[in-house]
C-alpha cells in the first residue's frame, strides 16, 4: 500500500517532534518552514517527563538531558525577601515517579537536535522560505497554497504553525486574541559574570504585586535564564525577537530581592526580550477531514505552567497513533481531537489561574493559597504522570 503523505506547516518545536513520530510510525513527510533558516530564540525550555517521553521515544532524551539542567526542585518564592513559601521536589523524585527526567534546556538546543533527527530520518524533509496562504481539499487530497506561486499535494495537513496560524483560521474560523495585560522580559546571564554560588539549581518562580519572576539555569548550569511576566497596561508584539529598553524592565522590578536585581543589572542590556501575551479560547474544531493543527496553534497558553510546547510535542506524538491505529483519515483525526481537547484546555485553564495566583499583593493570601493545597502532588497526578506514548487513547 503506498505510504500516506504527510504535510507539516510550521517547523517549530511541535512541527519538528510530530514529524519525527510520524516518520517512526511509518508515514512519509514533508515540512515546510517560512523561515530563510532554522533556529529557535536564546532561551530557557523546561521540558517535564510527559514531553521527554517523546524525546525518549524519538532518540534525543540522553542528548538533550546531557546539555541541560536537572533541578532540584520546584520554588515558589516571595518576591522581595526570597523566601520559599512551598517546594516539591523535582530530580530522582521526578524521574523515579514518571521514569523520564524534568529538564530545563536551551531552546535552540532541543530544536537543533529535534531538526537533525528528523533530517536523519528524512534526508532533505524540510522546505524553507515557504508561507503558506490557505490549503485546498478534494478528492486527490490537500492542497497547499504558498505565497511563492508554488503549491503541492498530499493526503494529510498538519498546522503546526503557532499562536498566528493560518491553517486554524481556515478549519475554525478566526480565533480573537486578546491582550492578558502581561509582557514577559526575557534575557540570560553567563555563570561566569554572576557572583560564586549563585542561585541553587532549582525552578524559582518570584511572585510579588502585578508581576512574577522565573529563574532557571541551562546550558549545564553555564547560563541564568530569566523570563519576567510584568502587567503592562499597552500591548506590544507577540513576538521573540521584539527588544524593549533594559531601563524599563529595571524599573519593572525596583524593591525585588537582591538576586533579581543582581541577575537584570548584569544583562546585556541591547538583549532585552519582551514578549506581549495574548488569550486566545482553546479552538473546538480542530479538523476537517484531512487538516488538522497541533501545538499553539490549536491551544495557544500563558507560559505560567510551562507547558505549552510540552503540549505540542504530546500532541504530535497522539496524532501519530491515532493515523496509525485508524486508516480513515476523518476518524483518525477525530479521535486525536477527542484525547487532546480536555487536557489540553486544563492546562491553557491553570495557566491563566496561575497568573492571578502568581500575582497576589497579598502575602498572606499566598500564604493561605499553598498552605491549603499540595501543588506537586496535584501536578505529579494529572500533568507530569500523563504518558503521550501509552495513554489509552478513547
Ligand atoms: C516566555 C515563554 C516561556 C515559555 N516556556 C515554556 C516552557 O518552559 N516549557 C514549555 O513546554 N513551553 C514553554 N513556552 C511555550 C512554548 O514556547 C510554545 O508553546 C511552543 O513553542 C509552541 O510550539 P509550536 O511548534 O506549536 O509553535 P511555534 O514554536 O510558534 O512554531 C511555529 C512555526 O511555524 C512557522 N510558521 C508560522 N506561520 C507559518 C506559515 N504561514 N507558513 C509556514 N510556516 C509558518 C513559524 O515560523 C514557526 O517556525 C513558553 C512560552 C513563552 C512565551
């Protein structure tokens, strides 16, 4: 029987582990990137059990775990005496509970090592310089449209193209996006310009009045990374690459603990990220009877759980089975609609939970928030415990 062909919009994180799954499952594919090149932005990725397995299960777990950070633990810390308010344990309890490790990576490293796998597998899979417009269904198959002039054809469409993705326009209907009030700063700092001893390898999440803070080392414990989410009244772009003055964000966190202040004054200060986040409702219909979509595309999130690219690369990993399992295109697609939808929409929801959480002016509300409720037990039973790979699929 002549192998189906894949098509993939978008090489990101999601596009890049579905076509690795598919290619395993059987599937022939093809990518294609608007980009003029691959690469991923100079920032930290944590990457918990549910997403390794996948990792694992395409060949790159040991490298990616080589190249990054193993936390102790997982912190929730006042915003200006650092004090740890709760704390589970992440490292041997993690991988002893869920038998894949947390990590915190290099974004480009996961996607360098994600793109090679899939080009070992598939000599030549990916196209570049290719946006795609709008597809076209029939008989023969899905049709894809590029704003090149140039179009081809396949049996199967898979948008993986993020939070602006055409091909969710196309299946759902545009999907309004709505400014959250929050901008998240983005910078690194080498190890080596910090002071000795500097931070324990722990996730840090700082949460103080109107804003948060997350600390993280990567690169094996070379690089600091810092994401910010601050409530900014303006909205700016929803973008990687969008710089704002360092001044700004300096200001963004005057009366922050010492460490926070430490980190932001030894930033470059012509490398100061800020990305603007945006809402957007998880999408109901996801396919149509040969397209679907994955990742940001179909359920973009707030990043208050870390989780949004661990959800695309679950969902490429569920989509796989299901088109393997079922050979009606329709079917198959409904059926990976049908596991994805709930957790994926329980996720976009604690995320936005988080941000009020995270965001508190007052201490003893945190307070009362953890010490009514055990956050890692809760994560460690429905989020971290979930196995893409061997979930029984109803
Ligand atoms: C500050 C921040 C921190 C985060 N931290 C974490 C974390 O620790 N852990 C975690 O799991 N997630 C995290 N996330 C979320 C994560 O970054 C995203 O969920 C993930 O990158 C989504 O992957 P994707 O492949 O769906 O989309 P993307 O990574 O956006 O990839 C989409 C790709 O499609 C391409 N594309 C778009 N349109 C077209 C078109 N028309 N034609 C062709 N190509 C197209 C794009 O160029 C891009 O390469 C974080 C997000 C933010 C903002």
């Amino acid at each position: 029987m002549k192998k189906r062909k894949i098509l993939i919009v978008g090489a990101g994180l999601g596009g890049l582990s579905a076509a690795g799954c598919l290619l395993k499952a059987g599937f022939d594919i093809e990518i294609y990137e608007q980009a003029p090149s691959l690469g991923e932005v100079g920032a930290g990725i944590q990457m918990s059990a549910n997403a390794m397995h996948v990792l694992n299960y395409l060949g790159i777990g040991e490298k990616i775990s080589a190249q990054s950070v193993r936390p102790e633990a997982y912190v929730f810390r006042l915003h200006n005496t650092g004090e740890i308010i709760d704390r589970f344990a992440l490292s041997d309890e993690h991988l002893a509970l869920h038998k894949a490790p947390y990590n915190q990576a290099h974004r480009a490293d996961l996607h360098n090592l994600l793109t090679e796998m899939v080009l070992e597998l598939k000599p030549n899979s990916i196209q570049l310089n290719k946006t795609l417009k709008y597809f076209e269904e029939s008989d023969r198959g899905v049709r894809l449209f590029f704003d090149d002039g140039t179009n081809v054809i396949g049996d199967i469409l898979i948008g993986a193209d993020g939070v602006k993705s055409v091909i969710r326009d196309q299946i759902s209907g545009k999907v309004p996006a709505t400014y959250t009030g929050d901008s998240a700063w983005r910078i690194t700092v080498p190890k080596e310009a910090l002071p000795e001893n500097f931070m324990d390898h722990v996730m840090s999440v700082w949460m103080g009045p109107g804003k948060h803070a997350v600390t993280y080392w990567i690169k094996g414990g070379t690089l600091l990374n810092f994401v910010g989410c601050v409530e900014t009244p303006v909205a700016s772009d929803e973008s990687w690459t969008a710089k704002f003055p360092w001044e700004e964000m300096k200001s963004n966190f005057k009366g922050w603990h010492q460490d926070i202040q430490t980190v932001i004054d030894l930033a470059d200060k012509n490398e100061c990220f800020r990305w603007a986040l945006y809402n957007r409702p998880v999408v109901k219909n996801w396919s149509t009877s040969q397209a679907t979509i994955l990742g940001d595309a179909a359920h973009a999130t707030l990043p208050y759980l870390a989780q949004g690219a661990a959800m695309a690369i679950e969902d490429g990993a569920v989509l796989a089975r299901c088109l393997k399992d079922v050979s009606e295109t329709s079917e198959a697609l409904n059926l990976y609609q049908r596991n994805r939808y709930d957790r994926t929409k329980k996720v976009v929801e604690t995320s936005n939970a988080n941000r009020k959480l995270f965001h508190l002016d007052n201490e003893a509300e945190i307070r009362a928030y953890f010490s009514d409720r055990d956050e890692g037990a809760s994560r460690n039973d429905w989020l971290y415990s979930y196995n893409p790979l061997t979930t029984v699929l109803k």
